[in-house]
C-alpha cells in the first residue's frame, strides 16, 4: 500500500479521478508560502493510500496541470514522483534518481522548496 497527499489545485479543470481506489485519510485546506506565480496561495490536500501505484501515477501523468505541480506517493520500498507527462519510480535511497526527479522539476519551475518528497 501507497501513501501520498494529492493536492487537488495540481488537477486539471475538469479531472475526474474514479479508475483507480483511493482511501482517503485526511482532508485539509492550508495557507502555503513560497507558491510559484501558477499557485494559488491556498491549497486543498487529499491524503490517500492505494494499491494500484503503477496505475495511478499513470493517471496523474496525464492530469497534472502545468506548469509547477506534481504529485508522489511512496510506501517502504519506493518512490513515485509524478509529473505532468512523466512519472519517476525508485527505490528509496537511491539518491542520484531522486536528484533526477528534482531537477526534472526545476525545469517546470517548481519552487525548490516545494521539491521535498519523502526519501
């Protein structure tokens, strides 16, 4: 089982995500600092857990808004670091792809701050 938060201002107008089970464990609106001049200042989490991670960072890939979001989900073994039209999976540790993921983020001017998934 994968654990993520989904941040639903990522989403592109319009996406309906009903393929893939989520289980929600959390739903929260939180004032963010540091936002891209693409992000709102306000953002809505949805923490989640699923089984089907392959799937769903798939999904995401292609309903991801650009530019500036992405998404991850992780359990004990893995990573996925999702973003729009490209998906990163890696073993936890593996430091020289979590720096390719970063720096693929970069590129879509992410703020470096927001660039934090779990290791």
């Amino acid at each position: 089982m994968y654990d993520g938060v989904l941040i639903l201002e990522s989403l592109k107008v319009g996406t309906v995500l009903d393929e893939i089970p989520l289980t929600v464990t959390k739903v929260s609106r939180v004032g963010v600092e540091g936002t891209s001049a693409d992000q709102p200042v306000v953002w809505s989490l949805v923490e989640f857990a699923v089984e089907r991670g392959e799937e769903l960072a798939e999904v995401l890939a292609g309903v991801l808004d650009a530019p500036g979001w992405y998404a991850d989900f992780h359990d004990e073994h893995e990573i996925f670091v999702i973003f729009p039209g490209r998906v990163f999976r890696y073993r936890r540790g593996d430091d020289a792809a979590r720096a390719e993921a970063k720096e693929f983020g970069r590129g879509l001017a992410i703020p470096e701050a927001q660039l934090d998934w779990t290791r």
